[in-house]
C-alpha cells in the first residue's frame, strides 16, 4: 500500500474501504506517540473497543527508548520514500502479539511524516511465518551501556545486554560498529552475539541518534538469522573441505593462499604425492586406498612447526603450507621430517601393514613467484623432478623444471596412444654366459620411437606410466610380448636361453601381477623356469619385512627373482640375506671403475656368491672388461661390448645370414 495521495487516503478511510481487508492497518504520528487512524482488523490487532479508543490511547509509557528511536530511523527513511518491512511484536493491555509489519509514509497535514503501517498476523501468513524474524530493538549510550530495549529483546537478552562489549563477541566487530556509527554512517551485519540460550547469529543494524546531540544515543536493531547463517556456514564449510579427509580442499586452499600473499608473509609450500597410488587402488581395491588416504591425512594434521594449513589438492596429491619466517635450513629439515614421517608403514584391515613413499615438491613465496597458482605448478613440477630422480625424496624448486611438466603430459599422451594402436616396441639384449659361450638369457627392454618425441627412454616411459596410473596395462603388455616372444628367440639363437623381464617397483605388489604371468606361461607353452624377474633392490625391499611380501609370492609361484642394478641403493649388502632372489645384477657403475680397482668388483662378487647368489655384470663395454670379468670368475655379462638390445627381426636376420653364409661355405 502507497501513501502518495493522503487525500485519496483519507476518502477512503472515511467509506470504509479498508474495514474489509483481513490486514491489519493503521497510521502512527511518532512525534507524538498517537494512533491516528486504523481499520477493523487494526482495532482487532490492537484490543481496542472502538476507534475512538485507539485514537485516544496514549502510547508513550509503554515505549522503550530504543523503540522510540528506531522509529525516529524509520522517520528518516520515509523521508526519503523508502518502505520497511519488519516482523514486530506489539503488546497492545498486555497481550503479546506478533505481526508482519510493512511501513511506509504517510504526511500529515502540518508537514510532519507519520507511519502508514499494514500489519498482517502470523496466521495471514501461513508458512513463509517465521518465529525468530520478530525485529529486536535495543538503545545504548555512546559507551555502549545498555539503555532499553523492547519486550522480545529484553526476554531474549537479559542477562547479557548490559553493554555491547558483552553483546558482541567479536572484539574486532564491535570496534567497526562504533567507528562506523562514529562517522554518522550505518552499520549492517551479521553478527554473532551472546543471547541467554548462547551465541546466535543476528543481522545487526546501528544507527546513531543525532535529535538530540546532548542526548545521543546508539539504536540497534536485530533480525535473527541464525538458522540461516549457520546452514550457511556449514555450506561454506563443505564447500572448501574435501569429504574424505576433512582437509581443506583446492578451492580452501586458494582461499588461504590468496590470504598469506595478501599479508605478504613469507611462506612455503610442499607438494606431496604419493609414490604409484594407483597401483594400491587397483591391485588392493579402493577402500584400502581410502584408508591411506585418510591415514595420511591425519599425518599431516599432527605435523607442527610452523604448518599453516593442509589441503587435499587431488586424488593421491597433499599440498602442506608452512610459515617461512626465520626458515632457510628448516625447509630441508621439515621435508625431511614430512619424508620420514608419512614413509612409516600404513596399517590397514588391523592387521596388514603396508609401505608407500611419497615425492616432495618445495616452493617458496615470495622467492619463486608471487603468484599462487604458479607456485602450485611449480611445486607440482618440483615433485616430479623429486619422481625423476627415483621417488621416495624431495626437491627445492629450481627455474625451468616447468618444463619437464610439459613433457610428462606430453610422453603420457604419446604413451596412451602407443598403448592402443601397439607402436610400442621390445628390443632384446643377449647375456653371456662366457664360461659355455653361449647366451644364457635375453633381458626385454622396451623401446618407443615416437612420431613427434623421437627416442623416449624406457625409464622415463615406466616413470610417466607409474605416474598416470597405466603401469600395470603397460607391463602386462611387455611381459605377453616377452614371452610370446621367447620361442622364436629360443630357434633363432640358443633353445636353453631364458626371458628375463623388468617390473616397476610400484607394480610388483600387485597381487594379480603373478597370476598373469603363470597364465602367460600356460598360453604359451613356457616352463616357469624360462622366466626371470628384474626388480631394483629398493623395490625388493620395500615389503621384505611383511608377512606374505610380494617377492614370496613370484618365488613360491617357481619364478626366479633377479636383483637389478646391485649396489645403487644404500642397504644392499647387509639386507642381501633377507631377499629370496636368486640372481644379482651387478651395477654398471661398478664396470666402469672396473680397470681402475678391480678389487671393489671382486670382492662384490666374493659376497654375492657367498650368500647362495648367481651374479651377472651389467654395462661390460669392451673386450677388456670381459676379459677381466672373466679372469675375477665372473662369466655370466651383460653389454654392449656383447650385444646390443635388438629388435626379434635382428635376430631373426642374423639367423638367415648365418645360415646363408654357412650355407655358402659348405
Ligand atoms: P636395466 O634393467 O638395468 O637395463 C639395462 C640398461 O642398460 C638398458 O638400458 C640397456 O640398454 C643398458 N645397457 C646395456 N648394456 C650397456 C652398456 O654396455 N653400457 C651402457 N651404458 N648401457 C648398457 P635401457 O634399455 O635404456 O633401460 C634403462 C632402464 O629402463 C632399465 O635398466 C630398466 O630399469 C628400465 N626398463 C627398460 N625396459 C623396461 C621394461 O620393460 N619395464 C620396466 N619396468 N623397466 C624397464
Ligand atoms: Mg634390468
Ligand atoms: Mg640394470
């Protein structure tokens, strides 16, 4: 209802228009504390007898100062034709009654602005009613000492509105309020305050009176809005927390990162990740995954030292934020606390046990970018260096390691085509045994000649494939190929020769990896004792202590286990005894210090052969060293100065030529 046309009004008054509207409505002179007209329903509202009596009842004893001066607000806003639409509680001979108050102007003849009020009770409203939205009005002095308030604040207040400082709870919002009303301006919020049931959140608006100057005083009006609020905070909430872990989750972490750079306070960023997770999702189902995951998590929340916040960045990636005040030298030993820390054995089922490593990136703000997302990326690309340089490790961000990001995207993208269209290739390099002259083994070596990449390296193959969760699909295609391979190997060389075959460390504790192999074998005719199985020894390792390890269960399947690069890892030799393979390769680092002190490689020998070990030299590049291997007693060789890794048809032509040329001698 619009009061711009009083006369039209007032004709309408006089008929009794408005006696036959359910509303209630009525015009209020503030200034004097007067009703001065209502319809039916109002009288209804209002307990009156008769009009007459309304007009004539006095309603300044039974208004507080705040309401008071609330209206006065209100008077204001009229002015400048504004409405308000408020739930109010009236108290009309001591009844209490609540109405949905919408508020407008009405001019009285002498100028002055009354309120042309239409209220509708709860029961007009049906459900959009709500209990808490009746408006609370409270007066301060301008120390915040409490003045008065109306019926519905002081029942809801009472014991904790002696001020505002006791209202308000938050010191630094209570401090913005007064500023803001300081400066004659408005102050509207949501603001938790203290109620006699506990905090709950109101939308708080303060004004300040200015009629009086010598009197001043601050009004405050309340909506409750604490259902609300707290629904939306929860939503808030969710909204930047990851429901696995309770983490904070990539939008949270954004949040908190855009935060500290707008303080500008130094700080550093870890980015974890896990070493082949997807090989423990795949081979040990996802709810195990899931324990990981959360176990990790909770690792991290009990990490101190100047963390800042964690977050769950994706799947199997944690990004750790630590303050960098007074750090240098800490970065190194809080990554090394975090190695050590998240690398200790995972329970899960109650009572299996497992190992997983993790991969650390490290940036810093401001030092390696004042930008959080670069930071992020960088960190990312930190962390795959950490994954390059052999897993299990972290790394100091450096300039331009973005780029070896670009080209894992790139070498999974090839990898996943190569994949499916079968571009992939198997070369086989031939080992010795010199004692008989005859090649004892073929090791399988993969081999991808792309397109646009060129040569990539097996290793870097196998570090991509681990990385984006494809290394199982990769190998099982590698082991087929092998051993489908093998007795075409077998006629065009020697029929005794065996196949060995790398597997990734990641891969290995697949529990379906030996279930395959021993299926391949049947396929294809192949005696288990044909297959050979190259594992690093820090893959062999990393279960040994487990009950039911993984290389158990390739050795009590009948398939050989052989030791690879021997002597690159930093336990080797008193954890030798603990592996049940039968093999070891010897690094070829040990090869090429070989002519300098043949001593080291011997007594290598003399150690592996002690414990029950055949041994084997890899890297053997000239006649010299082979020479020498042989001399130390060492007869089974692997390298180029014996073979090159070849693709089947270079044996396959080697064999015709062979063939050929004896033919032609004879
Ligand atoms: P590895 O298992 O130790 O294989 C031996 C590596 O040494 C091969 O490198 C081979 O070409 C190279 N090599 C052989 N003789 C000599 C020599 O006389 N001098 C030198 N400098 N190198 C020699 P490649 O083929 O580049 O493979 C590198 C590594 O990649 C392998 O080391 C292995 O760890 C991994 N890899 C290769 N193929 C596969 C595969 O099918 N599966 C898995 N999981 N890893 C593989
Ligand atoms: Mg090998
Ligand atoms: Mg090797």
């Amino acid at each position: 209802m619009k009061n711009n046309n009083n006369r039209t009004l007032e004709a309408s008054f006089q008929q009794g228009v408005f006696d036959k509207l359910l509303s209630a409505i009525w015009i209020y002179d503030i200034d004097h504390y007067h009703i001065y007209w209502a319809n039916q329903a109002a009288l209804k509202m209002w307990q009156a007898d008769s009009l007459e009596e309304l007009i004539n009842r006095d309603f300044k004893p039974g208004t507080s100062d705040a309401v008071q001066h609330t209206l006065r607000n209100y008077q204001k806003e009229f002015e400048q034709q504004k409405t308000i639409s408020r739930m109010w509680q009236y108290n009309p001979k001591g009844v209490k009654k609540e109405a949905f108050c919408q508020m407008s102007s009405f001019k009285f003849d002498d100028g002055r602005i009354g309120l042309l009020c239409e209220a509708l009770e709860p029961h007009l409203l049906g459900n959009s009613f709500n209990q808490n939205s009746v408006v609370l009005l409270s007066n301060y002095d301008l120390m915040g000492n409490f003045i008065s308030g109306n019926p519905p604040f002081v029942q809801k207040f009472s014991s904790c509105c002696q001020n505002l400082q006791k209202l308000i709870i938050d010191d630094q919002l209570r401090e913005s309020l007064l500023m803001t009303i300081g400066s004659n301006e408005r102050f509207e919020m949501d603001v938790q305050v203290r109620t006699n049931a506990g905090p709950c959140w109101y939308r708080l608006i303060a004004d300040i009176s200015s009629e009086d100057t010598l009197h001043r005083t601050i009004s405050v009006q309340q909506f409750d809005i604490n259902e609300r609020k707290l629904l939306e905070l929860t939503f808030a909430k969710e909204a930047i927390t990851d429901s696995l872990t309770g983490l904070l989750n990539r939008r949270g972490l954004d949040r908190e990162l855009q935060k500290l750079s707008i303080q500008n306070e130094p700080f550093l960023i870890f980015y974890i990740d896990l070493d082949g997770f997807k090989m423990i999702n795949d081979s040990l189902g996802h709810q195990v995954g899931d324990v990981i995951l959360k176990a990790m998590a909770q690792r991290l929340l009990e990490i101190n030292d100047g963390k800042l916040f964690v977050c769950r960045y994706g799947g199997d990636e944690f990004i750790l934020v630590s303050s960098a005040k007074n750090i240098v030298t800490q970065a190194s030993t809080f990554a090394d606390k975090l190695m050590s820390n998240l690398n200790e054995p995972y329970l899960f089922d109650g009572t299996q046990s497992l190992l997983v490593s993790v991969s650390i990136g490290i940036t810093r703000y401001p030092e390696d970018g004042d930008d959080v997302s670069k930071l992020i990326l960088r960190a990312d690309a930190a962390m795959y260096s950490a994954k390059k340089k052999g897993k299990k490790r972290w790394v100091n961000y450096i300039q331009g390691m973005e780029s070896g990001l670009q080209r894992q995207n790139e070498i999974a993208q090839r990898l996943f085509k190569a994949l499916k269209h079968s571009n992939l290739m198997l070369y086989y390099q031939p080992i010795y045994n010199l004692e008989l002259n005859e090649i004892d083994s073929f090791e399988a070596l993969l081999r991808l000649n792309d397109q646009e990449l060129g040569w990539v390296s097996p290793e870097e193959i196998v570090s991509v494939a681990e990385e984006v969760g494809i290394i199982a699909e990769l190998e099982y295609w590698i082991i087929e190929r092998a051993i489908s391979d093998l007795s075409s190997l077998r006629q065009l060389t020697t029929d005794k020769a065996m196949m060995a075959i790398n597997i990734s460390g990641i891969h290995f504790s697949d529990p379906k990896l030996v279930p395959y192999i021993l299926g391949l074998l049947e396929k294809y005719k192949v005696s288990k004792d044909s297959i050979i199985v190259e594992l690093t020894e820090s893959a062999l390792l990393s279960d040994i202590d487990i009950h039911d390890n993984s290389a158990l269960r390739f050795t009590e399947a009948g398939i050989t286990l052989s030791i690879d690069d021997f002597g690159t890892g930093f336990s080797s030799l008193a954890y030798l005894h603990k592996i049940p393979a039968s093999i070891v390769k010897i690094d070829r680092s040990f090869t090429q210090r070989l002519e300098e002190d043949p001593s080291l490689i011997s007594s290598i020998y003399q150690l592996i052969k002690s414990q029950g070990f055949k041994a084997l030299v890899e890297g053997v590049e000239t006649d010299q060293q082979s020479r020498l291997l042989k001399e130390l007693g060492i007869s089974l060789q692997q390298g180029y100065g014996l073979g090159f890794p070849q693709a089947l048809s270079f044996y396959a032509n080697q064999f015709k030529w062979e063939k050929e040329t004896q033919r032609a001698l004879t």
